[in-house]
C-alpha cells in the first residue's frame, strides 16, 4: 500500500483492539510457567487452575483445540507480539473489538470461531467450532484482517472461575 506524504495513517495489525471503548474489555494476565511455546498476537487463550497466591494474576495456557472453553485472546501491544512463560500479557475479553484474520470469505454480522489452527476465524455454523464473536467487517480472502466483536467467553462455566480463583 502506498500512501501520499505526510500521510499518518496506520495499516491493521494483526491481534490490536480495533475501538479501546473502555478498560474492561482487556485484563492483564500471566502466560504459565510451564508453557513451552510463547504465545502470539490474537491467539485464543483459557484459564488454568494455580496454586493460591502462586501467581500475580490469572494464568493462561494457550487454547488446544477449536471447542476450548476460550477465555480470550492475546492482544498485539508495545511490549511485543510474543509472550513466553511466565510474561504478563494483555487478554482481550468480551466485549472487545478485536483485529483478527479470516480464514476465507465471511459475511458481516456472521458468528465467527476459531478455526483448528487456532490462528484464524471462520463461520462458527458451518463448523464445528465454538463461536468467539460477531464479525464486523466482510471477509474477502484468507488472510484478510477483520474486525471481531468478541463475545467470549459465551457464559463463564464453573471450571473457569474455579481455574480463576
């Protein structure tokens, strides 16, 4: 993209909150101590059960499979775009407007999920995926960056806030 001088405009970035509405749709957590791989901008994340007073924040393990009870999604900040074990990390929770990438053509108002590399979103209905969000902008290609109202989790389950305890 080429843009005029003097131009300040700011290109999507994969994994940034798209409209920061208010402080609530992010929370600061740790990544697990154990986790061998960082994790990346946008990827989903859920909560795991610690120790009392073992950690600072909510710890997180990042999501395994398409129907995980997600808990969020890591956001791209000024500290990086990768977060190794026992990082503090920017989570995107619901009610968040998020930058994620299509895994193909998707229609504007269409339930999204993740797909099962976990890097992507598709239609949550014509998959086997839980629904993450409500996408707000149309979907061309695979690889288009999009906006996703995020709605996850759905209704937080009693293994969650056991796991947050």
């Amino acid at each position: 993209m080429t843009f005029p001088l003097n131009s300040f405009q700011m290109s999507k970035t994969k994994g940034e909150i798209a409209f920061a509405r208010n402080i609530g749709d992010n929370l600061v957590c740790t990544v697990d101590p154990s986790t061998g791989t960082p994790l990346v901008s946008a990827q989903a994340v859920y909560l795991i059960s610690q120790s009392t007073g073992t950690a600072d924040s909510p710890l997180l393990v990042a999501a395994a499979a398409p129907t995980d009870d997600i808990f969020g999604f890591v956001i791209n900040t000024l500290r990086g775009q990768s977060f190794p074990a026992s990082s503090q990390v920017d989570i995107a929770i619901k009610g968040a407007i998020m930058i994620m990438e299509a895994s193909g053509a998707i229609a504007v108002g269409t339930r999204v999920g993740v797909t099962s590399t976990l890097q992507q979103i598709a239609d949550a209905s014509s998959m086997s995926i839980t629904p993450i969000g409500i996408l707000l902008d149309k979907a061309v290609n695979s690889g288009d960056l999009v906006r996703v109202l995020i709605e996850s989790p759905l209704a937080l389950t009693k293994a969650m806030v056991i796991a947050a305890e």
